[in-house]
C-alpha cells in the first residue's frame, strides 16, 4: 500500500436535505473502505502489521463500526418498509437479511483488525475479505438499482425533508 486512504472525505459533498442522495454517496465511502480492507489483506500478507497496515485497519474499522452500522439503520428505517408497503417484501427481506449477514462476517473480521491496528501479528483472511466485498457489491447494486429508485418513487419534499431530519439527528445525538 503506497498511502492511507481518507475515507471520510469521498465524493462530492451530499447534505441530508437530499436523503436518498446521501445513501448513494455512502456507497461510493463503502466501496473505498472496501477497496482499502482488500489492499490491507495483501500488504499484511507480505509486510506484516507494519505502520501502514495499522494506519489502514484502523480507517477500515472506523468505517464499518460507525458509518456502516448507520447507514444500514437508515435503511432499515427508511428504505426497507417502504419497499415492503410497495409490495417489494421480497427484496426488502433479502436486504436486510443482507445486512445480517454483513454484520455476522464484519464479526469475524473486527477482531483481525483490531490486532492489526494495534501493531499485533494477525492473519487477516483473503477469502472473508474477499466474501465480505462481494456481499456488499451485490447488496448495494441491487439498493442503487432496485431499493432506492423504487422507496423513493412519489416520495413528497415533506417526506423526504423528514427523513432527511432524522437521519441527521441521529448522527447528532
């Protein structure tokens, strides 16, 4: 790895006021996070736990423990029930057992990375790296593609202001 990646900063600037467009934008912060924990796997594997590679599990796990888990309760409180009230149950059941899924291998990865970003010797698993990217693609390709135009569809500036709101106030407390 030539460089850390600064995960917070990606993208053009998306304010709550556009909820839907702030979910997107979240993914574009996914996939880089993604990217990094895959480049950390193969710079472990060759260096160690050198200081680049603690530098990396370290932006790897403030991703996935902060921003990951909000962003998958924003959807489950937005996105979900009202792919489920436009008669799409089947897709917001498969998302959200998605993001049980994601959650039980972020589990299994936490723990190497912690280890890693404390400067430990750790074997960080291609395969579970390489299993967990794979998950994610296939979920936010089907939220980009299918979720987010379908739960946003007739959505008036009232709601999405009060979602917007919400998303924001729970960041804030």
């Amino acid at each position: 790895m030539s460089s850390r990646v600064d995960l917070l900063h990606a993208g053009p600037a998306v304010g709550f006021d556009e909820p839907f467009e702030m979910l997107a934008a979240c993914h574009e912060r996914v996939r880089r996070s993604l990217d990094l924990l895959l480049r950390l796997q193969a710079h472990v594997a060759r260096y160690g736990a050198d200081a680049q590679a603690r530098g990396a599990a370290t932006d790897v796990l403030r991703y996935f423990d902060i921003a990951g888990p909000a962003h998958h309760e924003d959807e489950e409180r937005h996105v979900l029930p009202r792919l489920r009230a436009a008669g799409e149950v089947a897709l917001a059941d498969r998302l959200q057992a998605e993001h049980a899924a994601m959650n039980r291998t972020w589990a299994t990865l936490r723990p190497v990375l912690l280890e890693l970003a404390e400067g430990r010797p750790a074997h960080l698993d291609a395969t579970a790296c390489q299993a967990y990217a794979d998950l994610y693609a296939r979920h936010m390709a089907a939220e980009e593609s299918q979720a987010f135009p379908s739960a946003s569809a007739g959505l008036e500036a009232h709601a999405l202001a009060a979602m917007g709101e919400e998303m924001a106030g729970r960041r804030r407390a």
